[in-house]
C-alpha cells in the first residue's frame, strides 16, 4: 500500500464519523433533550455542523442557516433556557413527537460506524461495501421521508430555530446523497 492509501482510507474513515455523529444529533433533534437544546443554544450544534460541512468542502450550502444559527445563539443570553426550552419541545412534538424513522436514521449511523472502521483497519473493501449499504438504504425510502418531514417542519414550524435546523438537516442530505433537489424548495 502506498503511503497515499492510509491517509486516504483515515480521511474516509474520519468523514464515515463524522456523518455517523450528524445521523445521532438528526437523533436528538428527535428526542428533543435537554442537552441537545442546550448544544444549540451556546453554539456547539452549529460548530459541529459547520465542521462537518467544512471538512466535505461544502459549508457554502449551508452557510445561511448556519449563520442564522449563530444569531439564535447569541441571542440565547437574552432570553431563558426555559423559554427556548418551552418553544423548543412545542414544535417538537408537533413535527416529530412520534420519532419517524426513528430506526433508518439508527441503522444509517450504524452503517456510517461499520464504514468508519472498515477504512480505519485498512479494508477498502469492507468501507466502499458499507458505504454502498448507506446509499441503498437512503435510497429505499428514507431520503424522500426524510426530505418531505423536514420542509414539512419548515413550513409548520412556530419556532425559527426548528425551521433553521430542519434546514440545515435537508443540506446535510443533500450532501450525503448527492440529490440537491430539495434544496431549491428552501
């Protein structure tokens, strides 16, 4: 193996994590924690995503919602975590209360860990199949609900911060699945 492979089969394995860590936080976007809120709120969220996107050499699709994102936490000190809180978990149960697809964005994060691990161990093989198995299985379905449930948050949403973070979620599957078709209804 030349030197060039281990470095590249490190750099997929390290975006293969990375991805994995944006299907968890899509997760507790969900579950609507306290934690997660709170992650917003200082600013952690938009810094995870922002490397994200940086290190896939896409932030300029995400660059508004991400600055927008930064005025709601900077704008955090001037109102009560309760307040967000309260705001926070009424849209949340109203647009995603019952966890849809709950289960396909687990099995995607368990499918970008078994990638991640593959191109870390040195098998190229492995990580293009598990990287395969993604695509396959956001392409049975799960992209398009995926896509329909976020615009439809952005359209219902009270709150501009779950607007902003359902945008943000459609530009990380445009970029995950390549379809930036959904990005043009936003």
């Amino acid at each position: 193996m030349s030197t060039a492979v281990p470095e590249y089969a490190a750099r997929i394995s390290r975006m293969a994590q990375r991805r994995s860590k944006v299907w968890g936080l899509m997760l507790e976007l969900w579950e609507g924690t306290d934690s997660f809120i709170l992650s917003v709120r200082d600013g952690d969220f938009g810094e995870a995503m922002r490397e994200h996107f940086q290190d896939i050499g896409q932030e300029s699709l995400a660059h508004g919602s991400l600055m927008s994102l930064d005025v709601y936490s900077r704008g955090s000190r001037r109102r009560t975590f309760e307040a967000d809180r309260e705001a926070f978990l009424a849209d949340r149960d109203l647009l995603v209360g019952d966890q849809p697809y709950r289960s396909d964005i687990e099995t995607m994060m368990t499918l970008c860990r078994a990638e991640s691990q593959a191109w870390a161990a040195g098998d190229l093989n492995a990580g293009r199949d598990a990287r395969k198995q993604e695509f396959l299985h956001l392409d049975g379905g799960l992209e398009q609900n995926l896509v329909e449930l976020l615009t439809a948050n952005i359209d219902t949403a009270k709150s501009h911060v779950w607007r902003t973070l359902s945008r943000i979620f459609l530009v990380f599957l445009a970029t995950e699945t390549g379809h930036q078709s959904a990005l043009n209804q936003r």
